[in-house]
C-alpha cells in the first residue's frame, strides 16, 4: 500500500494507481485529459511561413492548412496579415493567440500613427512583437514580420519568446527545414519581387510535399512601400513556374 504522505504527489493525469482507485488519482482516459491540460487539443496552425527581403520590398508566404490534433481543422487558414500601412505578420502556432496579438499590433500601430502624426519604423514594430511575446499573454507564437520603411525593407525572425534578429530569409513553423533548404539554394540579394514570390512558393511546396501540418494551398504577401497585398492560391504550381 502506498503510504498516504504520497498520495500529495500523484498527477491525476498520469494514470497512477491508488489503493484507492479508480475513483481517486486513476482515470482510464487519462491521456485525453493530459492533451487538454497541456493545450495538444487546441487549434494550432502547423505551419510552414517564410519571409524574404528584396530591394523593393518584402514577400510573405504561408501554407492555408490548420490543424486540431490528428485532425485538418481547416483548410483555409489566412496566416499572413497586415498590422501596419507597410508592415504585415505570419503566425505559427495557436491560432487565438495569434489573432489576439494580431488585433493588438494593429492598434498599436494606429494609436502610435495617431498620437506621433507618422508611421511606426519597423524597428520599433519589431521592438513591440518582441516585447509582447515576451510578456507571455500570446503563448505560443512564432512570427515572421515584415515590413518597409524609410531604411528599406526589413525581415524579422521573432521566436515565442520574443527574440528578435533581423535576416535575408527566414522559415518558421512545423515545415521550416523543407522550406528551408529551397531558400538556401535559390536566395539571392539581387532577386526581383516576382523572383522572390517564385522562390517562396517553391519552399513552401517543399514544405507541403513532406509536412502533413502545411498544406492546402498558399496566402502570398507583398511588401512594398505603396502598401501591403495580400493573396490566396489554392494552386501552388501557378505560382512556381
């Protein structure tokens, strides 16, 4: 029998048997209610998203798949939004948390536009992304932000707990290495919008062909300093050629 001082330390969720059980500490389904606990049950985007920067702006690009479990949630998932006149966000991860820190990026954005009578730079868009992650209220969250401005066009790779470095290309999500081996390939300083467009939808079929999380086809963002475009391909081979 175990002793009574140790029944404190048994998990509810681990399955842990009692002299006592079922009825205490011991629940035959105990690994559905540990996926609960832990959030495994929540709506999560998988995800393959890349960024790129050009000389004349920046290109986003994400699958459309979202995933619960085991399960294809849905099949059209927006994961790139715009935040900002020249600035826009993808999102890897939980699906409410990254909405909620969408909908705040885009009011802080226009509050400082309001109160300053000028845009946020996106350094310090970049600086809020971070700070916001870091506060933990978006867990868990990993962007790409994108964005022009007066210095130009800038990619910021933003892991979940708000670090920040800037990059030529970044990947992030369930399908990043596949992804990521097209863009160390094909990447080039020189490449023109509607190259790195092609170059994005490559790694992100990549991405598709061996992540069962990413798929269903792509949302692809433009980033230049006229604003932000945002489109849906269900046929990613139109954009490859």
């Amino acid at each position: 029998m175990r002793p009574s001082s140790d029944l404190a330390d048994l998990d509810a969720t681990s399955g842990d048997e009692t002299v006592f059980g079922p009825e205490l500490g011991e629940f035959p389904n105990a690994d559905e209610r540990r996926a609960q606990s832990t959030g495994e049950g929540e709506m999560k985007t998988g995800t393959t998203t890349v960024g790129l920067r050009t000389n004349d702006g920046v290109v986003l690009a994400t699958d459309m798949r979202a995933s619960l479990g085991r399960m294809v949630s849905s099949k059209d998932v927006q994961k790139v939004e715009q935040i900002h006149p020249t600035g826009a966000l993808t999102i890897a991860g939980s699906v409410s948390a990254a909405q909620n820190l969408i909908q705040t990026l885009k009011a802080e954005s226009n509050l400082y536009e309001a109160r300053r009578g000028k845009d946020m730079s996106m350094q310090a868009l970049s600086t809020l992304t971070g700070n916001l992650l870091r506060s933990g209220a978006f867990f868990i969250v990993q962007p790409i932000l994108g964005g022009v401005d007066d210095e130009g066009a800038h990619i910021y790779s933003i892991d979940a707990a708000g670090g920040m470095t800037e990059e030529e290309y970044t990947v992030t999500g369930s399908g990043s290495q596949f992804a990521l081996g097209v863009l160390e390939q094909e990447y080039d300083d020189d490449l023109s919008i509607d190259e790195a467009k092609r170059v994005a939808a490559r790694s992100i079929k990549s991405a598709v062909e061996r992540d069962t999380a990413s798929g269903n086809g792509i949302n692809m963002c433009v980033v230049t300093d006229e604003g932000v475009e945002v489109t849906k391909h269900k046929d990613i081979d139109e954009l490859t050629a």
